[in-house]
C-alpha cells in the first residue's frame, strides 16, 4: 500500500485563526468542504426534482446550504466523539483534535450542542413534513459511527444518513412524498455507497489492524466492480426519479454527464494510493453538481 498520511491540513486560512479556535476547525472540517458539498447537493437534487416555484427553490438551496454546513461539522464532532481511541491508532486520523488530546470530549460536546441549535434554526423553516424527515434523521447521525464495529456495510449506513438530504429536500419543496421522492433517496444512497468506500481505501491496512469492518475492506479484491455496480445503480435511479417527476428529456440526456465523470473514477480507481483515492472522492463534487444542472434543464 502507499505511505501513510494525515487528512490534518492545518495550512492556507487555518493557520491564521487564533490557536484557540483552530482545533473546533478542524474538528468540524471546516477547512475541507468537500464533505459539506457531498452532503448539500442530495438536497438540492430533491429541491429541484420537487419543481417548487424558482423563487421558493432558491431560498430552499440557501437553507440547505446553511444547514448543509453546520450538519456535516456536527457529524464529524459525533463521529470524532466515539472513534478517538480507534483515530488514534490509524495514521491518517491521528492527528485530529480529540484523537490527539487538542480538544477534551467536554469542549466537543458543548460545540456540538451549539451547531445543533443553529441546525435546529434551519430545519424550523421548513415545512412539517421535512421537519419531521430532518429530526429523525438525527439518529441516523447518531448511530452511524457504530456501524463499522458491527458491520461490513457502514458504507451503506452512511449513504442512508448523508443521503438524507435528499428526500428532505423533496418534502421541503414538494411537501409530499411519493416514488420520485423514494428514487432520488436512492440515487443519494447508492452515491454514498461508492463514493464513501473509495474514501475508505484509504485505511485498508489500519482498518485491518484495528479491526474496522468497511464495504472497502469487504471488496478489496474487486474494487472497480463493485464501486460501478453502486454508480451504476445511482445513475439508473437518477433516470427513474426523473422519469416519476415528469421532467423534460433534457434531463435524460444531460445525465450523460455525471455518468461520465463517476465512470471515470471507477477507470482510474487504485486502491494501491490513497492519495490517489482522495483525489477521486473529492470528484465527487463535479460529479454531485453535473446531477444538478441535469435536474434544472429538466425543469426549462
């Protein structure tokens, strides 16, 4: 495997906060935006897939976007909170704020709370029916790091809970649910599923020592197969979505476009380099975006 590394980058804008905010930075990962893009765009997908009126759609996306962001931190305090003796132990995490002693478990627990209460905010603009989706999508968050203990599919349990963005977002704009609103949760989820176990080729070795089950681990052997049955599964749920939705053809054809870039990832996908798997993962943004702009022309 390649040499191992820290996913701590606390270069470029971090390193000019005060030292004694960096850390709850990095532990939100603020400075890595990414993970906020992978878990905004499901949502946006849901909005635009919805057709609410352009003007309630922006607003929705704004939200979401503010939601988006404090969220993803939260998630990663919660996950950070219940992994630091397992983070410790593997290169990549050892350097993260609870798993290096930069932060207390009590200092993670109060910023949890107040990003909690700034999601609280967010989530008491929408309607009932997202409201309830959004709430109980808390336990999702909850229970997710536990799935690696038990399970070689965490994977999954993290499409469900990053994916959720979706069928809320559809509920927000639509106010309903329905089978579009259940294909685009599934696009959402099969996207985690591939996208989240190449960013797990990463820790292939370290996962083994410290016994971390992971879809990575599990199909190891045939990583290229099994990342493009999971993209290959997204993109088909993507058409029936559409299809339920009754959006234009434009939306079909445009869908070219993502197909493309996720199936350039599983071309070029070496589980020998994790940096190298890092890179593909964060394609996952142009990847997320393209599924977007296929969803607005379908709405012209």
């Amino acid at each position: 495997m390649g040499e191992a590394f820290t996913d701590i980058r606390a270069q470029g804008w971090v390193q000019h906060l005060p030292a004694r905010i960096r850390p709850f930075v990095l532990l939100a990962r603020l400075d890595r935006p990414t993970g906020i893009w992978l878990l905004y765009l499901p949502g946006v997908w849901g909005i635009l897939l919805a057709a609410a009126p352009w003007r309630q759609t922006l607003l929705l996306a704004v939200l979401f976007g503010i939601g988006a962001t404090v969220m993803r931190a939260a998630g990663c305090v919660v996950n950070d909170m219940w992994d630091r003796d397992l983070d410790a132990r593997v290169a990549r995490t050892a350097q993260r704020p609870l798993a290096s002693g930069a932060l207390s478990l009590r200092q993670a627990a109060v910023f949890l709370v107040l990003l909690l209460c700034v999601g609280l905010a967010v989530l008491l603009q929408l309607n009932a029916l997202a409201q309830i989706l959004g709430a109980g999508s808390l336990i999702l968050v909850a229970l997710y790091p536990l799935a690696k203990r038990i399970t070689w599919w965490p994977q999954l349990v993290m499409g469900f809970t990053f994916g959720v963005g979706a069928p809320v977002g559809y509920a927000a704009a639509g106010g309903h649910v329905g089978a579009a609103w259940a294909a685009i949760y599934a696009a959402a989820i099969f996207w985690d599923l591939g996208f989240d176990t190449i960013y797990g080729f990463q820790d292939l070795e370290d996962d083994a020592v410290v016994g971390v089950k992971s879809t990575s681990r599990r199909f190891a052997h045939a990583p290229r197969a099994f990342v493009g049955t999971a993209y290959g599964a997204m993109v088909v749920c993507l058409g029936l979505a559409t299809w339920l939705a009754g959006l234009s053809a434009f939306s079909f054809f445009l869908l070219i476009l993502p197909a493309a870039l996720l199936g350039r990832q599983v071309l070029e996908l070496n589980i020998a380099s994790p940096a190298w798997c890092l890179r593909l993962f964060r394609m996952n943004r142009e990847a997320g975006l393209a599924v977007a702009l296929a969803l607005v022309a379908g709405r012209l």
